[in-house]
C-alpha cells in the first residue's frame, strides 16, 4: 500500500478523527479510504447509467406510447418466464 500525506483544515481532521472513533473505522485512515472507494464505485455507476442513456438516445424514437411499451415488455416478460 502507497503512503499519501494530505493536507486538511483543522475542523476537517477534527470531524475525520470524531466520526471514525464513532463508527465502524479503525482510525481516520480507513474511513478517508473507504470514502475513496464509495466514490469511485459512484462514478462507475453513473458511467455505466451514462452509457444506457446515450445508447438509447442512439437507438431513435419510437411512435409506441408508454403504455404500448409497457404492454409489450410485459408480453415480452411472460414468454421468458
């Protein structure tokens, strides 16, 4: 593992430290990482959020309504079943 020195407000080192002596972190260390990793697992969810909505802006319009597709995603559903 890779040793990273930062620099933080007080207040900000204040709250890390209070906040993991209060939860589930071993020391300020692990919750800084921990919150590292939620935010990169958040920016792989809205990448791959992303990724669906260009693909279905590229896919064109369609004339169905909302309910005529939903009508056939559930026919579609009931034959895979």
């Amino acid at each position: 593992m890779v040793k990273l020195q930062i620099s933080l407000p007080e207040a900000t080192k204040r709250w890390l430290d209070a906040y993991a002596q209060a939860g589930r972190y071993r020391d300020a260390s692990d919750l800084v990482r921990q919150l590292i990793e939620r935010e990169q697992e958040r920016e792989d969810r809205i990448a791959a959020m992303q990724l669906r909505v260009d693909e279905a802006r590229s896919g064109g319009f369609s004339i169905e309504s909302m309910a005529d597709l939903r009508e056939r995603a559930l026919r579609q559903a009931g034959k895979q079943g």
